[in-house]
C-alpha cells in the first residue's frame, strides 16, 4: 500500500473519526486522538499540513493493531 504523501493531520483526524477517535486535547503542535472501541487507545499526531511518511505509518500501524484491522482496511 502506498501512502499519500500529503496528508494533513486534520484530514487524518477525520478519517480517524470513522473508527472512533475523537481530538481529546492539543498541546502546542501535537493533537491527541482517543477511542474507547476495544478499550482506551490513545494516539498523538503532529499538526502539521503534511505529515511525513514514517510518521504516518507508525500512526497507522498502532491504530491497526489496536483495531486488530491491516492498515490497507484502514486506509482503503
């Protein structure tokens, strides 16, 4: 799966939306996104307007595995 290269964190925090993450807080240039689906799980994203690459595929992989989903589920 190839990755978008300019995604920004609020398009990010949207899609995450649809698995139940929601901004809880901000804190200088980071949000931090939580979900109760499965039990708690916090993310934190920098809010940027293009997230790098390696950043947002260890952003993707922690929400994957804690969905127990593949990040092309996620992402498709």
């Amino acid at each position: 799966m190839k990755l978008p290269r300019d995604l920004s964190a609020e398009t990010l925090s949207k899609r995450l939306g649809h698995y139940g993450y929601s901004i809880t807080r901000q804190t200088g240039s980071y949000l931090r996104l939580t979900t109760t689906q499965g039990g708690e799980h916090h993310v934190t994203i920098p809010a940027h307007d293009s997230l790098r690459v390696g950043t947002l595929n260890a952003i993707l992989s922690d929400v994957a595995t804690h969905l127990k989903k593949s990040k092309e589920e996620l992402f498709g």
